[in-house]
C-alpha cells in the first residue's frame, strides 16, 4: 500500500493567495480553480473583471491536468501541432492549467482564465509554487 498526500483546505488557501497576488501584480483580472486529486473542486474565485467565461474553463483546465498527469498546454500544443484527435479527449486543451506533484504523485491541479494562455499559466504556476517550493 501506498501513502499519497492530500490537499488540505490551508494548502488550497495559501495556494489560490498566491495565484491572486500574481495576477493582481499583473493587472490581470482571472478565475481560479483548484481541485483535489479526483478533478473534484476545492476552490474557484472569479475576479472583479474576469470574463465570465473563466469561471467555467479554469476548473477544466485544473481537472485536465489531474486526469493526465500534465499541464494543459501539452494538449493545446497537441492540437496546434495538427493532432486534431485530441479534441475528442475529455480535456480542455488549453494553456493555464497545471498540476500539483508531489512526491511523484499528483495530488490536485490549478486551472487559470482570463487573460492570455501564457499568462493564465503564469498565475497557476504561481499557486503551484507556493506549495511545492519549485517551479511548476
């Protein structure tokens, strides 16, 4: 048997903090999401000004990123590299989600929307660092 680390709500906290303080450093108005292990959410906050949109795709990107094990840009690039069969995956391929690894284990992921594609996954990067002490 095998013990895997779980989030916590304090974890979860500290992690959408970090992602907030990124975009606000920005000036960019995003959502963010952070799901457990699962794709189950934890957390979502929209930001004053972040498109209504964002609050749909950002849990999406994080649940794509716990599903396969991967950011979401690896699908994105997928499908801009001509692999149009990846549209039929049950994943959002779009850059902005990344996953939560610890211990060689994905724990949970987060999933960000509302500005471009490399700087939602700036801010989710951001909330990952803030756990893991490493860069995403």
């Amino acid at each position: 048997m095998k013990d895997i680390k779980a989030l916590t709500l304090d974890d979860v906290k500290r992690i959408a903090a970090a992602a907030e303080a990124e975009a606000v450093a920005n000036g960019w108005a995003v959502s963010i999401a952070v799901c457990d292990a699962g794709g189950h959410p934890l957390w979502l906050q929209r930001m004053d000004g972040a498109p209504l949109m964002s609050a749909v795709v950002a849990p999406e990107k994080a649940r794509t990123c716990v599903m396969t094990g991967k950011p979401s840009k690896v699908f994105e690039d997928m499908v801009n590299s001509g692999r149009y069969a990846a549209l039929a995956m049950p994943v959002v391929p779009l850059e902005g989600g990344e996953p939560i690894v610890i211990d060689a284990n994905v724990i949970g992921a987060v999933g960000v929307s509302g500005v471009k594609a490399g700087e939602d996954a700036q801010v989710a990067r951001a909330g990952v660092e803030a756990l893991t002490g490493a860069a995403a």
